[in-house]
C-alpha cells in the first residue's frame, strides 16, 4: 500500500514540526480510507441488492420509502431520497414499468399524482434487505448534533478546497437510479 501523503504537507522547520507533518498525513490518509469505506459500503451493497433483488438500491430504498409513507409525491420522495425530483421521476417510471409501483391522481383536478407499492413490489419488499443510503442516514441521524455540524462544515471546506463546480452532484443517487 502507498502510503505517500495524498496533501503534501509544508516543509518541517523543525524536529518538532516534522512529527506534527507526519501526525497530519496520517489524519489525512485515515481519513481518506474511511470515505473509501463509507462509498464502497454502498456500492458493496447496491450492487448485492441488485443481484438478489433485480433493482438497484436506489431504486429499493425508495420502494422502501413508498412501504413505510404510501400516497407520496415525486417532490416528496425526491426530499426524502436526498435526490433531484428529475432523477426521482425518472426512477419511478422505471420502478412503474417494472410493475413494483404505480400512480394514482387524487384531489379535485386530478393533477395531484401519488406513489404506492403494488402487489409485486410489496412480495420483492418481504424478502428484500433495507437500503444502505437508509442505513447512511440513520446513523446521520444517531450523531449528537455538534457531530453534524462539524462534519458538514469539515465536509463544506473540503469541497471549497477541490473547487467542486458541478452543483447538481449532490442531488443525484450515489448508485443507480
């Protein structure tokens, strides 16, 4: 394993610094190897559910969701997948070809159009696992809110230093839609 420092640190003044730049190459390594976790954690699994369960774990999560909260709009499963409602619109109709789920108008004008899981997709949810982008949020969810803040204001400045241009980024799936 390369252990070469990902941000070279300034060089060392002094013996003293020297140790200090060896301490934060280390920081930085650990902590590059615990995103590399966390990502590959839910490839690993998105593509496991993929294999057992023949959707992708986006695509899962948000039949999950659909299970737990029946009648939702795209907006409202969009918020709650933490994707753009395009991309979410998009996977519903894939979900909707494969039968999993369907739509249904509501209200007075009939604009109004809420998700559910159909009977297929209700029989695919009996066997299948919960997803792992839940389980990112639920232990999101389980950090003390001073936790939160740091890392997203940690998780704000890394982005500012890689000068990360592509606004829409964090709005689509991390794995397949």
């Amino acid at each position: 394993m390369d252990t070469t420092p990902l941000v070279p640190g300034p060089a060392p003044a002094s013996p003293g610094d020297a140790e200090a730049v060896i301490l934060r190459d280390q920081q930085i390594h650990a902590i590059v190897q615990s995103l590399r976790v966390v990502y590959g954690s839910v490839q690993a699994h998105s593509h496991w559910v993929e294999q057992q369960c023949g959707v992708s774990a986006t695509q899962l999560w948000a039949m999950w969701e659909l299970h737990d909260a029946p009648g939702q709009k795209v907006t409202e499963l969009a918020l709650a997948l933490s994707v753009h409602p395009s991309n979410c619109s998009n996977m519903v109709d894939k979900l909707r070809r494969k039968g999993l789920i369907r739509k249904q108008r509501s209200g007075p004008d009939q604009r109004v159009v809420r998700l559910y899981v159909t009977g297929k997709g209700e029989e695919l949810l009996a066997t299948a696992p919960r997803p792992t982008q839940g389980a990112l949020l639920d232990a999101l969810q389980r950090l003390p809110d001073s936790a939160l803040v740091e890392l997203e204001r940690g998780l704000h400045r890394l982005l500012g230093v890689m000068k990360v241009k592509d606004a829409s980024v964090p709005l689509k799936p991390v794995v397949g839609t």
